[in-house]
C-alpha cells in the first residue's frame, strides 16, 4: 500500500562552531533562535504547528536535563499544548525523530510537524564525553572502563574490511581531506576556519596522531554543540503552503523513500552475523535498499549526491560500497577516482559531513535531511551540487546498530 506522502517545507540550523557553555547559554535558548530562523525562512505560521519531535541522545549525561519535548513550548507561545516527544537512538536519534513525525503525518494524525535534533556535548572534558559516548554500544561489554571506546569500534570496522577485502591508511585519509575541503564552503560547518593540513607539518602530524587502533585524529567527527530543524508537512498542507509562496506542489521537496533497520548493538554480534554475507554491515545496507525501492531508485547513481555518516573515515568507506556506488569490498575505487567529491560523479557530504562540518549527536540526522533538502532547491550556497535532484542520506547510531537511510527530492 503506497503510503501518503511527507513534504520537507525547510528549516534552519545554529553554528555548529558554537560553544555554548562559553557564550554562557542555555540550550533552550539556541534552540529558540533556530526554532524562530526555521519560521521566518520557512514562512511558516507558529500557530499551524501541529506536533513537534526532538531527537536527542544524552542530555540526561551532558545536561543533566530530561523531558526535552517540554523545552519546545519555551521556544515560542504559540506552541503551548501541542503534543511532544523526545526520540533516542544514539547518533540516529534524529532520524528516528523524524521517522515518528513522517508516520503521524502519514496516518492522517497532524498535517505540520516540526522536527529538531539537539546535542550539546561541550559540557564535560574529553574523558568524560568518550565515556558518555560509549552508552551508545553495549556499555558493560564494549566500553565501560575503555578510552576512546568508539574510535575503537569502528577502528574495528576498518579492521574488518582490511581482512576481508583490504584497506590502506590512505583511503581514509583522502575522505578525511575531502569532508574538510567541502566544510569550508559551508558558512556554518564546526571546521570551516580550520586551516588545511596541506603543506603545514605541524597540522600534519597533529591529523596523523593515532587514537585508538587505525584510527587517528584526521579520521574522527567533531565534538559539537548543535541544534537543526525541519517542518514536515501533509500533501494537503504542503499545497495551501506552496499556494500561498506562489509555487506549485511539484516545487516542493519530499520524502521520496525512507529505510530503517536495527542490528544487534555489539559490535563483535554484528560482525559474526555476517560472515557469510558479502556486506559487512547488511542491516545498513538494507535500509539503503529499502529507501531505495520506496523512492523508485534504481541505484546510487540516479542519486545527485550523499549526505553520509562518517563519524569515522571508516563509517564513510563502509557507506561507498553500502550504496552501491562499487561492489563490496572496493570502496577505494570511489575514493581513487575522485567519485565522491565535489564534481565528481556522486559528491559525498558536500557539507563536510560529521568530520567537517560537526557531529552534534541528536542533531546530525535532522541536519543531513536538512541538507538534502537545501541541495533539491538550490538553497546550498557555496557547497550546491550543480542541478540536485534526488539526495540520499545515511544516518547510523552506534557501531551500525541503527540504520536510517532516506531519499529526498521533488
């Protein structure tokens, strides 16, 4: 049965450079300028917001706060009563937030949702934060007592492709350059004022200092304070929406296709299951599949580009070959014909991704769709893919134990 369909109106996002313990804000208060920004922009009516989702991983850790979905009603009068909720699956939690307002929209419940995804982890010191992190494995099994349990994790995943198909270190470090290179083209990515390794030993050997296993500081996403939102919308609302902006209902973008698939949560459970499978993660490769024959696509190359989790080098290299754009095991023929970037064949977070432009973990899935979104209209600025038409995400949580991969366009 072909389900009614979701319609992405825009939304907004803060600096993913901000620090906000040091301009001594509360989150709350980010989360209002962008809730407001997302109005303006969007020309949206504060009284037509039926719903509203957060996604959010551990303010509860970082924040000592739960009950998010209340804060949404601080962010503006209007929205006083509306009906809340707070959504976590660690890294994807956004994506699983909007998952629930495309499902409400999708039986007919509200006809606008607002989606937001938050984090706010620079509250705590390294230590602390990885240690925060590792609630997102098996934490008695996996991470409990561990430095750097998940640059361990999925050091392991780069250790998995390099027994069964190979992986040099140089791979990794060419879809490092490229996430940075594509940052700095976007005015609110974490490391867009970073200046290049290239030609900088200095840089260098602090990009090359290793973290946990093959894993090095080049290879890592950014510990970021963020907040991101979109506005879900119905066919009915989204017409009268695009009627009163002097567009038509084919102007506006739309959730072509969605996949969600959960695999166990440790890492060495994942790994035996499939052994026997040419995936190396075939629960991610699923959902890929899954938004895939939801949105009519055939394969990745119909795609104009990928909004991809790299929250390690080696979660983008699992990504190449997950999408399909190589066969398995050979997602350095991408990254060696310059496939994934800018202007290449199918450019992979020209955001920057998580390693560029910030991983505010709540938030990450929510912006990826806002991303997509910007690249189908146009509105990506210095880091549009020229003529964008369909736009795939990947949003994972944990080491591949939620998998949310979505298609959008028009």
């Amino acid at each position: 049965m072909k389900q009614p369909p979701v319609y992405i109106l825009g939304g907004a996002q803060s600096d993913f450079a901000r620090n906000w313990a040091r301009e001594g804000k509360h989150f709350v208060t980010v989360m209002s300028e962008i809730v407001t920004d997302a109005i303006a922009s969007s020309r949206i009516e504060p009284h037509e917001v039926e719903t509203a989702h957060l996604g959010n991983f551990a303010a509860e850790l970082y924040g000592k706060q739960g009950q998010l979905g209340a804060f949404f009603l601080e962010t503006n009068p209007a929205f006083s009563g509306i009906p809340t909720s707070r959504h976590e699956a660690a890294c994807a939690s956004g994506s699983i937030a909007i998952l629930a307002a495309s499902a409400e929209i999708e039986a007919g419940r509200y006809d606008l949702a607002a989606v937001v995804g938050l984090e706010q982890m620079k509250t705590v010191d390294t230590a602390t934060g990885g240690d925060f992190l590792g609630t997102a494995g098996w934490y008695e099994r996996e991470c409990k007592g561990k430095e750097y349990p998940f640059p361990r994790l999925f050091g392991r995943l780069g250790d998995e492709y390099d027994k069964r198909f190979g992986l040099k270190d140089e791979y990794l470090a060419r879809i490092s350059a490229v996430n940075y290179a594509n940052a700095r083209h976007n005015p609110l990515a974490q490391t867009r004022g970073w200046p290049p390794t290239e030609g900088n030993p200095q840089a260098q050997a602090k990009a090359s200092q290793v973290i946990a296993g093959r894993i090095k500081v080049r290879d890592c996403s950014q510990v970021t304070d963020g907040t991101a939102m979109v506005f879900l919308a119905s066919e009915k609302y989204a017409s009268a929406w695009a009627k009163r902006n002097g567009k038509t209902l084919e102007d506006v973008p739309r959730i072509l296709g969605w996949g969600h698939h959960t695999a166990p949560i440790e890492f060495d459970t994942k790994v035996a299951e499939s052994r026997d499978n040419q995936y190396v993660l075939p629960h991610t490769r699923q959902a890929i599949v899954d938004a895939f024959k939801r949105a009519g696509v055939g394969a990745a190359t119909d795609l104009s580009g990928i909004e991809t989790h790299d929250c390690f080098t080696t979660s983008e290299y699992m990504a190449i070959d997950h999408f399909g754009i190589t066969k398995p095991g050979e997602s350095w023929k991408a990254v060696e014909e310059g496939v994934i970037e800018m202007g290449g064949k199918l450019p992979i977070n020209p955001s920057g991704g998580l390693i560029g432009a910030g991983h505010p973990v709540g938030a990450t899935g929510v912006r990826q769709m806002l991303d997509a979104w910007r690249q189908v209209t146009g509105n990506a600025g210095d880091y549009q893919v020229e003529g964008a038409k369909k736009f795939g995400v990947l949003n994972i949580g944990g080491s591949g134990t939620t998998s949310c991969a979505f298609v959008v366009g028009k």
